[in-house]
C-alpha cells in the first residue's frame, strides 16, 4: 500500500492518543495557553450575548486564541474528509451494528449517522432529543463542570488535578447512564 | 454613606473583574505580557487544523465511537485518551522539571482546579449528553467539518446551554 493509502485508514489510537496529548506542551509553549474547547462556547456567549451576566462581561478578546483554534478544528476536518477520505464503511463492533439495526440505522458511510441525524430529522422527537437536547446538555454540562474532556480529561489530568479526576469520572458514569439506561428509549421514538 | 460604601466596592470589583470572571472556571485565564498582533493567533489555528484531522482520521468525532466506548466493545477510545494524559503528564512534569519558558520568554503557569459540587453535577449532565450526541465539544465543531450541517443545531444548542449556565449560575448549587 502506498503512504496516502495508509493515511485514508482510519488512524490507531497508539498514533491519534501521543499526538493528542502533545497538544498540551505545544499550546503551553506557544503561548502560555491551557488546553481546553469548551470554552469557546462560553467566548461565543460572551462575544454575541453577554446581556449583562457577569459570568459574560469579560474581555472575550484576549481569549481570540481558543476561536482561532476551534476555527482551526473545523478547517482541519474539512482537510481530512476532502484530501483524506476513507472509502471503506466504518467499521463497529456487530453487537452494536446488530442492536442500532432494530432501530433502522443501517448506514456505516459517515462518521455521524446521517439516519439520526440530519435537518428532517430535527422535527421528530428522537431528532430533536439528541441534536437540540442532547446539544444543550453538553454546553451546559460542560460549563457547570469547568471543562470538558479536554480541559479536564485531558488538561487537567496531565497537570494532576484531583477535581479533573471527579470530573473525568462524572462524564462517564452520565455516557454510561446514557447508553444503557435511556438512549434505547430514546432510539425507539 | 453606606450608599457610597457599595459603591465603591462595585468599582473595585469591576476593576478587578476581567481576571476574576475568566478565572472563575480555571480556564484560560493566562494573559501575555507580551504585546501580540491578531495574526500571532493564526498559528493556535494551525494547531486546531492538525487537531481536525486527528479527530477526524483517528474517528474520535465518530458516534459510533463514542457507543462503543460507553458499551465496552471497542478500547480505541479507551486508547485515545489514555495515552493522550500519559503523554500530557510527562510534558507538563518535563515543564515544571525544566521550567520550560514559551516562545516569547515568558514563564509557563499552570491554574490549579478547585473542587466544586458542579463538577459532579454538571459532570453527568455533559456525560448524558454526550452519549446522545456522540460528541464533546471539540468533536462538535468537527462533525460540521466532515459534512454533517446538521451539527451546526447541535453546536449552537450547546451554545444556548452555555449561556442558560451563566444566567442561571448564582442559583445552582457550587
């Protein structure tokens, strides 16, 4: 197989998991930034719709440098999904293939279910659940805690952290709810 | 008299307000010295593009990824972030061992995190969400990247949720 051929796999966890944590020393020496993404979301608030909460009135401007990275995000997803795309369907373990089978989701082509998730979708209940609720949770849940996987899981974590460790263990005991207890109803709307 | 007392307090506090509202969820609260141009943000953004991509390659913006995580099923994201906090824990020990200086000279702080009720909270609250959507913050902004639009929905929801946070903030429990 040829390098590019490679590339278009998908990529190990031995090569994406380094590369991810090194993410921390680089925004560190660039520029004395800590890692973290769900901060953007509050800036965005900060930026657009302060409406005179305190926790918005802040200079949003010297925090530009978590937009341009975020920015950066969605650039770099557009470059791995145009110049880098897998033509394989994405493979997942046949428990799972089998049990999203009952709901109707049949479709491995694209790293987000397009059959749960797409415009139509979003004036069904199930749609709506899991794009606008499931959405609101997260930056809302994010903020309440301080961070999220990066800046607690990741961030946090690196600098030994023990509310980060609490956090980190939060966000997966609500996934693990999730998954087992309430997202099978959900998928049967 | 006392009328002026508050009032004096509320200027202090607007004084001193910038530091202390961004540092109020320990993040992102380390300011430059040092005076930069808009453009010196562009390499944070070159940063985030090769992020895009191994969020993307390395299918960690990928729902099913996130099921299988939560299902036990597959150890690719178990993988992930392990190894991503083993190696931010050897750089971060390797900069506060060497005291390493950023690029500009300036030394390299890090915020310690205090403990509150929200991140337990809050905590489960993202980790529900994040079993529906599939996707933590970062994931979000990618999943539009990679041509799902429909994303923007859920990335502007969570902005909502953000700003629902800072209205109702003093109410929660801490």
């Amino acid at each position: 197989m040829n390098p590019l051929e490679v590339l278009k796999q998908p990529w190990p966890w031995y090569v994406a998991g380094p590369l991810i944590g090194l993410t921390v020393p680089t925004l560190l020496i660039l520029g004395n930034k800590s890692f973290g993404i769900s901060s953007s979301l509050r800036h965005i608030c900060a930026a657009c719709m302060p409406a005179n909460i305190p926790f918005f009135k802040y200079d949003w401007k010297k925090e530009a440098w978590n937009l341009f990275f975020v920015a950066g995000i969605l650039i770099g997803s557009i470059i791995a999904i145009v110049l880098l795309p897998n033509p394989e369907p994405i493979k997942v373990h046949e428990n799972l293939a089998n049990d999203l089978a009952k709901y109707g989701i049949t479709d491995y082509s694209h790293l987000v279910p397009l059959q749960l998730f797409n415009w139509k979708a979003l004036s069904t209940w199930r749609g709506f659940i899991l794009m606008v609720v499931g959405g609101f949770m997260v930056g809302f849940g994010t903020r309440y805690a301080g961070g999220c996987t990066s800046g607690h899981s990741i961030m946090g974590l690196s600098n030994l952290q023990l509310p980060s460790l609490i956090a980190t263990i939060s966000f997966m005991v609500g996934g693990f709810a999730m998954v087992h207890l309430i997202l099978p109803y959900i998928l049967a709307l | 008299m006392i009328e002026q007392n508050v009032q004096e307090k509320q200027t202090t506090i607007v004084e001193n307000h910038d530091f202390e509202v961004r540092s109020l969820d320990a993040m992102c609260v380390n300011t430059s010295q040092v005076e930069q141009k808009w453009y010196s943000n562009l390499k944070y953004m070159a940063v985030g593009m090769i992020f895009g991509i191994l969020f993307v390659k390395a299918e960690i913006i990928s729902w099913f990824r996130i099921q299988e995580m939560f299902r036990l099923e597959s150890f690719h994201m178990y993988g992930v972030i392990g190894s991503a906090v083993a190696v931010g824990m050897l750089s971060v020990w390797l900069i506060k061992k060497f005291k390493i200086k950023t690029i500009d000279g300036e030394p390299i702080t890090l915020q310690p995190k205090k403990f509150n009720k929200g991140q337990i909270i809050g905590g489960i609250i993202f980790g529900l969400g994040w079993g529906m959507t599939g996707a933590c913050p970062g994931p979000l902004y990618a999943q539009i990247g990679t041509g799902a639009t429909v994303i923007l929905i859920t990335l502007l929801s969570a902005i909502l949720g953000t700003w629902v946070y800072g209205f109702l903030r003093d109410k929660l429990p801490h």
